[in-house]
C-alpha cells in the first residue's frame, strides 16, 4: 500500500521517457491503430498516475458507445450469448467491443477461467476482445472496467460488452459501469442461484432465459414474471423476459433488439444524460481522493517509518488522532514554504 | 453522494446536543451496558463523522478480540453452525458476539433473508447477535463490518463470530475483517458451487464439510483433500478439513478446538500483530482520505451546482482538469485566510 504509487509522488521536473513514450502511444491511439489501444487499456488496468494522464486525453471523445452489462450465475451461458450477440450487432453495421472480466485469485494474481477461447466466431469477425482481471473482489467486476469502457469508447467502438462472470456480487458496479443491463438465467436453478437471483432481479434491463429447451422452462418463466409483477415498477421501461437458446442462436435476434430499443428509452427518458453525469461526478470524487491522498502518502510512508505504529498497537495512541495531526503537520509545512 | 455527510462538512462552534447524547452512549457504554453499545453499533453503521468520534473514543480498547469469519456458499449451513459454535465456546468461558451479514437489496434498503430468527439457542445464553445490512455489494461483507467489530472488541468481548451469508465474492473482505477464516462447504456441489468454491479454497485457515452424513461425502473430501495438496503451502499453519453434521451439533467441539490452536499459531507465529497492523494502516489510509476529501466536498458541490457539468459533458472539458482547478482553488483561498 504505502510501496505503491512511487511514481505519482515523484513528479519529474522535465519530461521523462515513460511520458513520452506514452504521448506518443496516445497519438497512434488517436489515429486508430489497435495495438495502441491494448497497450493503454493495460496502462488504465495498471491504474498508476499514468491512468489518468490517458483518461484526461482521451475523456473528450468519450460519451457516444452503449455499455450493455451482461451478467447471471455461472454455466448460464453469458460466453455464448456474448459471442453471438456481438456477431448480430457487428451485422448490423456496428464496431463491438467485448470486456470479459474474468474471476482471478488476490493471491496468484492469474485468471481461473478463461474465456476468450469461448468466443471464437466473434473474435473472427473481428470484434475486438479483451479480458480484464478482477482486483480485490473475486469475480466481480474489476475497478478498471469503467476506464477500459472509456477507453474502447474513445476509440470509436459504438458498443461494448461487458461479461461479468460473476454471480450476483457485482450489482452496483455493472449497473454503474452499464447503460443497459442484460441478467441471463437459466430454468435449472438450485438453492444457490435462488439466492443469488435476488440481487439479480432489481438491476435487470432485459432479463434472458437461456437454455429455454430445457425441462421447466415455462414453470420458471411463469415463474419469474410473478417476481417481476410483484416488484415496484421504477419507470416507464416494461422489463422483458426473452426466452433464448443460445447454443443455436435462437432469441439472439429479439435481444439485438431489444436491446437496441432500451437505448431508445435511456435517450429518449434523459437516462442516459443521467447516467453518464453520475459516472462523472463518481470520477470527480474517486480522482481528488486520490490526488489529495498522493500529496501527504509519501509523508504518512515515512512519519510511520520513523515512528512506527508501536503507540497504536499498544492502544496508547489512536489512528484518528494521528491522521489529525498528521495532516496539520503536512499544512504547516506546506504554509511555510 | 454529494448531500451525505452534511454534517461532517459543518462544524458546530460548541457542543451540540447530539455531540452530548453521543458521549453520554459512549461513557454508558465503558459502563458496559449492552443498550450503548447497540445504539452505538448503528452509529458506526450509518456511517458519518460521528462514527470517527465513536471510534477514537474506543479505539484504546480494542486489539484483544479473536475475530472469526465464517463463509461458504448459502445453504451450506453456516447459521447452524454458528449458532452450536457460539454455545460452545461459551461453555468453555468465552464471551461471545455472533455478527451476521445479510444480503440487502441496494434498493429497498431492506434484508432478504433474516438470519437472527434461526439463531434461537445462541440468544437464550446470552450470546450478542447483531445483523448487518451490506451496502454497496449484495451478499458480501457490510463495509462497516470491520468497526463494528472493534466496538465488540472494545466491549469486551472476547470471540466475535462473523458469518458473511455470501457465495464468495467478499473474499478480501473478510480475510481483511477476520483473524481466522473458515469455509464451510457441502458434499453436493453443483456448477455453480465449483466456480465459488474457487475463490473460497485460498482463504480458508480451516475447512469444514457440513452435512458429512449425505451421499458422496467421502469423496468430496478426498476431492478438497486433493485440491489442497496441490496448493502451494503459505505458511506453517496446515490446514485441516473437519467433517460436521451441525443440525445434530456433531463436529462442533473439532471446531472449536481447532480454533483455538489457530489462535495459538497467529500468535506464536506474530501473524496477529502482523494482521492488526495492517488493519491499522488501512485504516490510517481511509481516515485521511475522507478527511481530506471532506474539506472540499462542500465547494466541489458549490462549484458545480454554479457551473453545472456541462461543459464535462460536451466533451469541452474534463473531470480531471477540473479537480486540478478545484484542489488549487481552495488551496489559494485557504492561504489568503
């Protein structure tokens, strides 16, 4: 924590290496070569002082993709759908970029589940896809997707993917990451994925019932609708259920569309204004914690080197008071210079 | 976001009546009356600075607590669990609180499940129970778990049991939040449960298959048993796998014993002043934060209630520059003062 972002709290007096190299990545970004793209979503994921330095440039042309979040327990089939939805929207006339966020181990920092191998046609037509490690929450969505979005938004792609291979953790960040959220379920669903569909069932835009050839499908739409019934209706968007076998690309085409006519409504409702002004006022808040914090980090780093937290541990002195005075000490520094 | 902590951003000149009723909780509770330390358990919940003067006033206190999170996915049990644990170890002499997440709707506010009713033995001999609401990520750890559990801590407890009625999401979290970690898991294991169990594997200190008396249990076991030799070793603790039937109690005294001489390990090890200290410094980390952030907030939310964003919004400016422009706005006022 303390070892981390070195970089910011030493800001160069001229122009490094690293920056230019960087600049000169952005460029070649702007003038849409792919390669440059997967570098900077790297240096986004990596999330240093850089980061920003990229959002800043690029955040003018952000604004114009469809984020569509697509998200259910695991085995529901999220891949399949992913692959061929991408393919009916690249049909379409759209650019499709497809986020896969994979669950990774904190510890061995590698991916468990791969899915990029899945999502063979879509890869071949060339849709543009990038799996994100999850940092911090397992199998949620990672901290960078919304900067990754920015990013694929920026560079002209007029809809993005975002598959959380998740089960039902992730609500609040698919819906914040998202402008229209797409929950896939399926008719077998045991003790677990009952539990989880409670947090699904009030973030859904679409709901999709995959694998609708099984035993029990119609019992679990009926199913389904009665919960939806029963649930407070929060605008004027009436939730539909689509029935779907993926593996055959049937339903496919009623998703495009309906997914097509949720944007409709976010734009038409100023939702999507809504939405987006949220994520800006989020990112105002997220990026002057993070300045403030970088300016007394390297003074905290050393005050506990030097002090170390022996009057803490010892309960003879409390976090609270020392950030206090801390922070007072760091501003008398400061009004003296 | 911008209307919350309010109250924070506006200090009173005296003492106001609500700083005088938090002391009087505050003194009641060094009393030891159970009454305080609920009232002061929503205080911390909720969330704004009220809750960093109830801390600070407490903090001395904490540090002697075993603190024990208890996760696995729903059904496996774990309430039952919990509740035969905290009998027993207070029959052994401990003083027990039982924490119990409950997965909340981010929208209604409200618990799906309730967990307190199924504890019934635990709460006729004295054992604190208190359900927390999460907020923010369904199913996962209450981001107030942690103060919580310093105040159980500073009240004199000293085993506190954290049962996360999670499906493996809050894995950080609750290593973060607990001493010693155990994972129960049941020999039925569906898909859904195989992706969990993932994230589960990495963070148990003691394993504990419950419902040892269905089908395929033996097998499951040899399975974990294999999963786990294959795991690289982190340290001298290893790991047992305690087989469990908790509706009848059996398994329960295993348990506890095993917790026990985790305990012993964390200590003899240095791992438990290691972990606190880490606690300490994360803690340092997001007091300073919102202490800085807080000092801003009000003038961010001035500036854009003038400006509006929509100058961000059209793409003619960026979040970015914009908390440049702020940070050194309110800094150049604070030095012509």
């Amino acid at each position: 924590m303390w070892e981390q972002s070195r970089a910011g709290s030493n800001p160069a007096p001229g122009t490094s290496p690293m920056e230019t190299s960087l600049k000169s990545l952005i460029q070649a970004f702007h003038q849409g070569q792919v390669r440059a793209l997967a570098k900077l979503i790297t240096v986004v994921e990596n999330g240093n002082r850089a980061r920003e330095t990229v959002l800043k440039e690029i955040f003018p042309k952000t604004g114009h993709a469809h984020r569509i979040g697509i998200t259910g327990p695991p085995g529901a089939g999220k891949s399949t759908i992913v692959d061929h939805l991408a393919l009916a929207l690249t049909e379409r006339g759209h650019r499709v970029a497809i986020l896969a966020v994979d669950p990774t181990s904190p510890f061995t920092g590698g991916a468990l589940l791969g899915d990029r191998h899945r999502m063979v046609r879509a890869s071949q037509q060339g849709v543009f896809i990038r799996s994100l490690a999850t940092r911090g929450s397992l199998g949620g969505l990672s901290e960078a997707t919304p900067f990754v979005a920015d990013l694929l938004d920026a560079f002209g792609f007029d809809v993005i993917l975002i598959e959380t291979v998740g089960v039902g953790q992730s609500e609040l960040d698919i819906i914040t990451a998202s402008d229209t959220v797409v929950v896939v379920l399926v008719p077998e669903s045991g003790d677990s994925i009952q539990a989880m569909k409670a947090g699904l069932m009030e973030i859904a835009d679409i709901f999709v019932i995959n694998k609708y050839d099984r035993e029990g499908s119609q019992r679990f739409r009926n199913e389904l609708e009665s919960i939806l019934g029963r649930m407070p209706q929060k605008n004027d968007w009436v939730i539909p259920i689509l029935p779907m076998v993926a593996i055959r690309g049937e339903g496919i085409p009623d998703l495009a569309e309906q997914i097509k006519r949720h944007w409709q409504y976010l734009h038409d409702s100023g939702k999507f204004t809504e939405k987006r002004r949220q994520r800006i006022l989020d990112e105002i808040e997220r990026t002057a914690k993070d300045r403030l914090w970088r300016r007394i980090e390297r003074q905290i780093g050393s005050f506990i080197e030097q002090q170390g937290l022996d009057q803490i541990l010892q309960g003879k002195a409390d976090p609270y008071t020392f950030v206090e005075e801390l922070i007072r000490k760091v501003e008398e520094e400061r009004d003296q210079r």
